[in-house]
C-alpha cells in the first residue's frame, strides 16, 4: 500500500440529496470489501462538520484533514500525504482514512481547490479513493463530482418530500453533462415502510436502479455499534451480500452473489399518477 | 365602508400622481391632499378624513405620525415610501400607524394595503422569530415547523408564518400540498422594496392564520438568495406575524448562521437513532456557546423519534448533553409519514396523538413565554 501508482486509482463519490441515505455506511463498506479484495484504499470523510466516518470505524485520528491542509498550503516538497493518514484494521484487512476536521472552525475553512490536490494526489498512491459527502450541491461537492470516476447517487423512498428531492437531484446531477456511465443510481433500505413503490419512482426518475440494497436496520445499526463493517462480520447478512454485489459491479470482477436487485418493473405508462402532480 | 382619504405627500409631482391614483382606486373618495405637513395637521379635520397617507420620508417619521395620530384620532394612518424600513416600523406603529405602503403605488396595490391594514391587521410590533437548526439533515424539523405552525395559530388566533430558507431542498411546500408562483427567491429579489402587506403576498395561505414562504423550486436558485436580503425579508415579515418560524439547511452556513443570528430563539433539532446524533448536537451547541453570551436563553434542545417517549428519557438526554431539553417528540413515523404524502398535518390527522400533545406542549411553553415579554 502506499506506493507510487502509474496510473492514477479510481475515485467513487457517494452522493445523495437526502440525509441518512447510507452515504456514510455504504461507503465504509465499499473501502472495507475493496480492501479485502486486495486493493489499496483510501477513504475520505468529506462531511466536514459531522462527518461520522470515524465514528462507524471508532478511529481516533491524530491528523485530520484541517492538519493536511495546513501542510500543503506550507508546500513542504517532501510531503507525503500517505503518512498523515489514519489506518483501520480488522483481521488482517486494513484501508487508509482521511479523517474530517475535529472543530466546526476548521471545516468551516477547508478549501475546495486544495481538497482537489488532495485527491489528485491520493490518486497517485491508491487504487481506490472512496469520497463520503453531505447531501446538497456545495461548491465543495460539485468539485468533487467533477473528480469522479464513478458517482454513486443514492436514494432511499421513504415520504414524498425525499423522492422530489431525489428527483431534482437526479436531473441536475444529470445536466452536468458527465458520461452517461458515470453516475449509477443506487436504492438503499428497498423495502423498508412507505406507501410509495419502487415503481412509481423509477416511472418518475425515468430511470431504473443500478443496484439496490436491503433494508436492515438490526445489521446495520450493529455494524455502527461494534465498528466492524458489514462485509467484515462474520454474520453474513443479506445487506452485506448485496454491499458485495454491488463493489463486484464496480470493480468488474465476476458476479460471486447473485445481484438481489430484481429488474424494477416500470409500466409502459408514463407515470401519470399522484406522484407527478408534482412536477407538472 | 367608503375611506374619505386625506393625501399629505412632500414632492409636487408625487401629489399629482397619487392623487389620480386614490382616485381611481375603488371605495375611496379623496377628500383632501397637501403638500405641506402643517396645512394638513390644521386644516384636513375640516374634511372628516378616515384614512391618511403620510409621507414619511420628509419629515421626521416618528413625530409626524404622533401628530397626525393627535390630530386625528380615529382615522387609519398608513405611511407612505420609497423603501420599506424594517427598522423605524416598529417605531411608526407604536406612534399610531397601522400600515405602510411603498410610493409610487397602483389603485390595486393600495387597495390590498387598505384591506389588510382597515380590518384590523395592524402591523405587528413583537414578533418572535424562531429558527430551527439541525447539525445533520433527516432530523424531523420541517415536520415539527409545520405542525407547530398550526398549533400556535389556532391556540391563539395570531398570525404565524413560516419562511422555508431550506435553499436547496426545501421540503414545506409539499408538506402543505402547495405550487406557489411566488417563492423566498422573488421576495429576496423584491426585498429592498417591499412594504410588509406586498411581502404578505409572496406568502401562500395555508390556513386563516398560517402562511407560507415557500423554498426555491430548484437548487440552483441558491444563488439567487443573498444573505443581506433574505435578512430583510425576515425582518419586513417581524411586521406581519406574531409568530415567525424559520427552515434552514442543516449543518453551519451562511443561511442558518444569519438566521440563527437574527432570531428570537433557535430551536436545534435532531433525530434520536441511538447513533452520534447527541455528539453532534453537544459539538453545534458548543459552538453557539461560544457566541452567544445567552445561550440559554437564545437555544433551545428538541429532540424527535424518542422512545420510550417521557420524562424519564428527557431527562436522561438532558443529563448526557449538559443542556435543559426544550421538548421531546415521540416516534410517530407513519403519522407524519403519511401526513406528508397527502399533503395534511399530523395534527389533524390525529389530534389526540403523542405526537399532537408533545407539539402543543411546545406550542405553550412559546405562546407563555411571548404572553410574559409581551406585558413586560
Ligand atoms: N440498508 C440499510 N438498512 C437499514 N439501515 C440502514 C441501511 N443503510 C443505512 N442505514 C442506517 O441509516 C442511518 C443513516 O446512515 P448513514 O449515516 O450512512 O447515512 P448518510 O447518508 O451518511 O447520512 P448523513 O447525510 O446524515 O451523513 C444509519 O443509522 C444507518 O445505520
Ligand atoms: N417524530 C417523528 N417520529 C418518527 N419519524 C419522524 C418524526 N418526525 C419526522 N419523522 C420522519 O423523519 C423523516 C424526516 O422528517 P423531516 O422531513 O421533517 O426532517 P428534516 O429535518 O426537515 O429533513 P431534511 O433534512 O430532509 O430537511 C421523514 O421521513 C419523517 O416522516
Ligand atoms: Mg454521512
Ligand atoms: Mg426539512
């Protein structure tokens, strides 16, 4: 780990317009399971003020990305970002984070140009960066989509508020232009308790799912509580199985699990219904 | 009720132009207009004038409308401007007028200014605002705005409002089931200009004493919010409502650090799901002690989704925050669910609820609280 690429590694943003979509969960388990496949990760908790990276893995960083900023504004030629990096290891898989701020003062001063090095410069070292952020179009993640290889846009359906922000989401991440590849739709806690069907929201996304997890409150609220990982535990639960699934997408190696996401079944109908009145 | 109106206006063009106006605006006779002060103080009683406009602009605004107050005691005093000035206003209303209107104005507009000042809907003189601030998003407060919204209204028959600053994602127009034309970007961009009854028009009613001021309808017009006008918007809307509540996006920004700051109380919210909500609010709440020497008086706790919901658990999240809890909602989630997707109020859904008893616990504590600085 930690030895100069030739090429530069993939980076993989997961980005939501709702809160507590699984942004956090999912992508601490996506830099865990690309570990355990052999990959060399790094994992960056771009949710400055509240980030909870370090909370879901109960690291204690001694440097954060308020102490990096700092060393690479000073230009000191032999900074090594990769040593100011904070490790986390279970049995025998180890990934690298980069920690958000302690202080709501120092993230309110991080820097979107110099996050930008940051990642480039991460690139360089790791095959994987795997980017947390918050849900809204920030300057800051705006920058960091653009940086993107891959941008998980991820939704989950639980009241009509949180569709139609979805739905804006979706349209304006769509009206950045990226490569159509680029963006993957992921449905997190599918069936968890609304009203609403899966259906009636891809009719209205005029998208399917790329991918869809699982509702499972008890695994995953384990998994915060121990700091293991889903796809670390021994317990193989269904949500860590499709967690897998879903990286096996990603880094294109063969399907190991059968993919849970059934083919979403949109009507040949448009989507006339109550959800449209909407966005009339 | 025909308004005998008595015109005092400073500038000669403007007399002439206002004059036609009142003119031609309906149910109004206009009895007597002067282009000096003194001539309209000492001979305007001669007409019997019900309803007077005043420039204020001329003169020193304060002492003209005591005077006129004097020297008509039972007539409407609507001041007249080139500016809507949050500030003096409230100086204005405790001299004895009831309105404001920006100048030059059309029959239309002076006939809703009229409407809305003649029945009895002065301008407010005590406001309290009340911004609700979470550190992470999902933590229930659009839900709670809302349906502390109605409770206050209907528990004291006063005018509430409630802005939705939540820029990029705000979520009130759906809880009402609203499709607004007039939304927080038109007002800001108005926001110089607008007398508090035209402001009145960007809000969309939702009950006889509720209205809304509903968010942008897409997360670029951001952009189109400045921070110094969306202050003026909230201090022009102080004027119209006895209780003003604020959405904002969560986390520290500019939008929910200038509303917290302009705000009678700032209510932080978060969701209990047993997970780092309690750290994040104990690491925002130290922040604001930082700032604010009364913190105590200025922030509030609320915490949603609690289970076992009661005194018991209050206490135990008082105890592990080092903060007084200001209220405790219980876990309600397919009420408010629903009562979203339909576009209706918990509250009404089900009135006798946990949910319904723990908004009008809270609604108590404010209208107790406001009674009590209202007769100070
Ligand atoms: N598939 C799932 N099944 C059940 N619970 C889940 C699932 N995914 C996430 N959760 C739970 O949802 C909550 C929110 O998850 P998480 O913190 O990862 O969301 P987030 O998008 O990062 O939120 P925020 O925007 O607030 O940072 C957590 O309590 C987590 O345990
Ligand atoms: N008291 C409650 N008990 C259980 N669930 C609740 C409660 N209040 C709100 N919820 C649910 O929590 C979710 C978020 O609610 P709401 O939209 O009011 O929160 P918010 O803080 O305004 O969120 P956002 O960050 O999206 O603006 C919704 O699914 C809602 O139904
Ligand atoms: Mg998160
Ligand atoms: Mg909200």
């Amino acid at each position: 780990m930690a030895e100069e690429n030739l090429i530069n590694g993939v980076v993989i943003t997961f980005f939501s317009t709702a809160s507590a979509v699984g942004k956090t969960l999912i992508s601490v388990n996506m830099a865990s399971e690309l570990a355990r496949e052999g990959y060399s990760v790094c994992l960056l908790d771009m949710d400055l003020q509240f980030g909870d990276v370090s909370n879901y893995l109960k690291l204690n960083p001694i440097y954060t990305m308020a102490d990096i900023q700092r060393m690479m504004q000073a230009e000191n030629s032999d900074f090594k970002i990769y040593e100011f990096l904070t490790e986390y290891e279970h049995r025998g898989v180890a990934f690298h984070v980069l920690p958000a701020p302690l202080q709501l003062s120092e993230a309110y001063n991080i820097e979107p140009e110099i996050v930008e090095s940051m990642v480039r410069d991460l690139q360089r070292y790791y095959d994987y960066i795997i980017v947390d952020t918050t849900s809204m179009f920030s300057t800051l993640n705006m920058r960091l989509l653009d940086l993107s290889t891959i941008v998980t846009f991820l939704g989950i359906v639980d009241f009509i508020p949180t569709i139609k922000n979805m739905k804006i989401g979706n349209d304006t991440l769509r009206s950045l232009g990226y490569d159509s590849n680029k963006i993957r739709l992921v449905l997190n806690r599918s069936d968890a308790k609304s009203q609403i069907s899966r259906a009636d929201v891809e009719n209205l996304l005029e998208e399917r799912f790329y991918h869809i997890l699982p509702n499972d409150f008890r695994s995953a609220s384990t998994s915060i509580k121990t700091g293991v990982p889903l796809v670390l535990s021994p317990d193989d639960s269904e949500l860590a199985r499709a967690l897998r699934s879903l990286v096996s997408l990603y880094t294109n190696k063969p399907v190991e699990y059968e993919s849970i996401a059934e083919p979403g079944d949109i009507s040949e109908e448009k989507s006339g219904g109550w959800l449209s009145k909407l966005f009339n | 009720m025909a308004h005998n109106v008595l015109l005092y206006e400073s500038n000669r063009i403007m007399l002439g132009t206002l004059s036609n106006v009142i003119k031609s605006a309906p149910n109004c006779n206009l009895v007597a207009s002067y282009q000096s002060h003194t001539d309209a103080l000492g001979q305007g009683k001669v007409f019997n004038p019900n309803l007077l406009l005043i420039d204020v602009e001329s003169q020193d605004a304060t002492w003209l409308i005591t005077e006129f107050r004097k020297a008509f005691p039972s007539a409407i005093i609507i001041c007249m401007g080139e500016r809507w000035q949050a500030d003096s206003a409230s100086h204005l209303v405790q001299a004895g007028a009831s309105g404001y209107i920006i100048k030059p104005f059309s029959a239309v507009e002076l006939k809703d200014t009229i409407d809305t000042f003649a029945k009895g809907g002065g301008l407010e003189t005590s406001c309290k605002v009340m911004t609700f601030f979470s550190p992470k998003g999902k933590s229930g407060k659009t839900t709670l705005i809302a349906n502390l919204a109605m409770s206050l209204a209907r528990k004291t028959n006063e005018p509430v409002g409630i802005i939705d600053a939540d820029l990029q994602f705000g979520d009130m127009a759906v809880f009402f089931n609203l499709n607004p034309s007039n939304t927080i970007v038109e007002a800001a961009r108005d926001a110089d200009f607008l007398a508090p009854v035209s402001l009145q028009s960007f809000f969309v009613p939702v009950t006889d004493n509720v209205s809304v001021l509903c968010g942008t309808r897409n997360p670029s017009l951001i952009d189109r919010v400045a921070i110094k006008d969306f202050e003026t918007v909230v201090n022009s809307a102080r004027s119209l409502f006895k209780y003003l509540l604020i959405d904002v996006p969560a986390g520290f920004n500019p939008t929910s650090i200038s509303a917290a700051e302009i705000a009678d109380v700032t209510y932080l919210v978060a969701m209990n799901n047993d997970g780092f909500e309690k750290q994040h609010i104990r690491k925002a709440i130290s922040l604001f002690e930082e700032d604010w020497p009364d913190v105590k008086d200025r922030l509030k706790v609320v915490f949603t989704r609690v289970e076992p919901y009661g005194a018991e658990k209050s206490s135990e999240l008082e105890n592990q925050l080092g903060f007084p809890m200001e209220g405790i909602l219980p876990n309600e989630y397919m009420l408010v669910s629903k009562a979203a997707d339909n576009g209706r109020m918990a509250l009404d859904i089900a009135s006798d609820s946990r949910l319904s008893d723990a908004i009008s616990h809270l609604a108590d504590k404010i209208i107790r609280h406001q009674v009590r600085r209202d007769t100070l």
